[in-house]
C-alpha cells in the first residue's frame, strides 16, 4: 500500500493526480484531502515509500526522465532526502522538500502542484503579498502595488522582503520551479510569486520591504499589509485592463538608462503602430539609449 502525500505531474497533455493521506494505494483509490489532514504528521517510513513512488511514476510515464539529470545522481538526492526525512512531517514541511528535488529533472511538464493549503487559506481570507513584480538583470522591481498604501514608487527596486535578500528569495524560488529554460522559470515565479511567498516562507499577514527608491536611489523601509486574493484579482484586472496583460506595454528603467517593451501578443497590426509611435517618442524625448524587446511571455502561434 501506497500513501502519497500530494502529487500532481503535468506531462505532455496528461495530468496525473495523487491527493491522499490514507488508504491510498498505487491503483489511484485515493480520498480527497480534508483541513484536518493539514495538521496531521506522516511517519519518515511513509514518506520515503512516497519518495520512491513518485521516482517510479516518473520512470513510468516521462518519455525521457534523465535528459538533464543522470538517474545515479539522483539516485544520491533521493537518499539525502531520504535522510534528512528522519522525524514525523506535516504535508507543507514534505512538500517544501521535495519540491527542489522534482524541480531538477528540468521540465516544465513535471512538477510538484501547489498543495491544498494554499487553496484553502486562500479560500479562507488568506492574505497575500500585494505589489506587483518583474525582474531585471537578477534584481527584483516593483510595477504596480495593489495594497493601495505604499509610498513605494513603480519601477523601485525591492531589496529584501521581511529580512530576506531578495536574491536568496529568487534563488529559492527558483528551485522550487520546475522548467528548461531560466526564462520560462522567471516568467512561472513572477506569475505566482505571492503564493511562493506563502507556501516557502509562510508570508501573508504583513510585509517589511526594503527598497532602493528611483526617486533619489536611497534605501527605505516599508511596512506593507497582506491583501486578499481575491482583491488582489481584482485590482490586477482593473490594472492590466481585461484580465489579461497587455498585448504590449512600455517599461524604463532610468538607473540602466533602458527601456523594456514587453511583447506579449500581436493581433492589432494599426494599434502596434500607434504604440511604436508613442513608445519611440518617449524613448527619444527621455534620451534613453538602450531598448530590449522581452518576447518571454510570447507563445508564439
């Protein structure tokens, strides 16, 4: 008998989903997670038999598993895993264990899904971090603040968030996402960046930022509050206007005197050139020398 924690591998277009914490077993007769199961310790026996079924799974249906990765270094993280898991663990503590380890075969296909406790804290009031981000050059920005609050400028770079250099935090997160491609990764932690805040750390309730204001390139701090999921929904559509982002849109950057048009679709061939036309007079009237066109979040098709 098998009992999986939390699995969710996306491969190819076939999801497969273990959601259990008893009876489970290999056949997929599992129940559906319950709050109480998020208080409930597994033994270090369980888990490791869970460790070994997930590898198994993989080896079963990833057309080719170790194209990044040998399957004897893996071998060697799955034992130190193992050992490490030498005491009864609740299914956040399992989860942010294993997750770096799924994270190295390099597949955006295959990952560890979020576990039922964001959802559910979410669904309960659960408070979020409230601005906005994009990175740049490996530092971290603010581009929108949903808090309302803030004094903290669009565009200021945030240092570190409740004590943490925000490096170590993308660092982190990064190991945590599964994907190839550095890009198609930062693009996934941008996305879901308040929740990785939650589910790494445990931050909602209220944020310390410091930042590196563009304003006169000095360092403050801020004491930011949570804000609810679904106001953050909101304000982010009211924001981007549709609930989608914007097909393109014009960032600066002053301090590396540069301006980012991030491309994210093309459907309006008229719009586009308006927008150029806009964009090139305001890169001329700022004197700004250095353009970088960012097609990341661009599908292609």
């Amino acid at each position: 008998m098998k009992k999986v924690v939390f699995i969710a591998i996306a491969l190819i277009v076939v999801i497969i989903a273990y959601f259990a914490v008893s009876g489970g077993d290999p056949a997929g007769n599992y129940r559906e997670i319950q709050p109480d199961d998020f208080t409930e310790n597994f033994q270090p026996e369980e888990l490791h038999s869970d460790i070994d079924f997930l590898i198994e799974n993989f080896e079963e249906i990833h057309p080719d598993l170790y194209w990044a990765i040998s399957k004897e270094k893996v071998e060697i993280i799955t034992g130190n895993v193992k050992r490490k898991i030498d005491r009864p663990l609740k299914r956040m503590e399992f989860f942010r264990i294993i997750s770096p380890m799924v994270s190295l075969f390099q597949d955006g296909h295959t990952y560890m899904e979020y576990p039922e406790e964001l959802y559910h804290y979410a669904e309960n009031k659960g408070l979020f971090f409230p601005l906005e981000v994009a990175f740049f050059d490996k530092k971290l920005y603010m581009i929108e603040d949903y808090s309302g609050i803030s004094k903290i400028l669009p565009e200021s770079e945030i240092v570190s968030i409740n004590g943490i250099q925000a490096g170590t935090i993308l660092k982190t997160m990064f190991e945590f996402t599964s994907g190839k491609k550095t890009e198609y990764r930062l693009n996934k932690i941008k996305k879901n960046f308040r929740y990785l805040l939650w589910v790494i750390y445990g931050f909602g309730k209220e944020f310390g930022i410091e930042y590196l204001s563009r304003k006169d390139n000095k360092i403050y701090m801020a004491k930011v509050p949570g804000v609810l999921n679904k106001t953050i929904k909101a304000k982010r559509q009211a924001y981007i206007g549709t609930g989608e982002m914007p097909d393109y849109i014009l960032r600066l950057f002053p301090e590396y005197n540069t301006g980012i048009i991030y491309f994210n679709s093309f459907r309006d061939h008229m719009a586009f050139q308006e927008f150029l036309k806009d964009t090139f007079s305001i890169l001329k009237k700022k004197k700004v020398e250095n353009l970088i066109i960012d097609i990341r979040k661009n599908g292609g098709g």
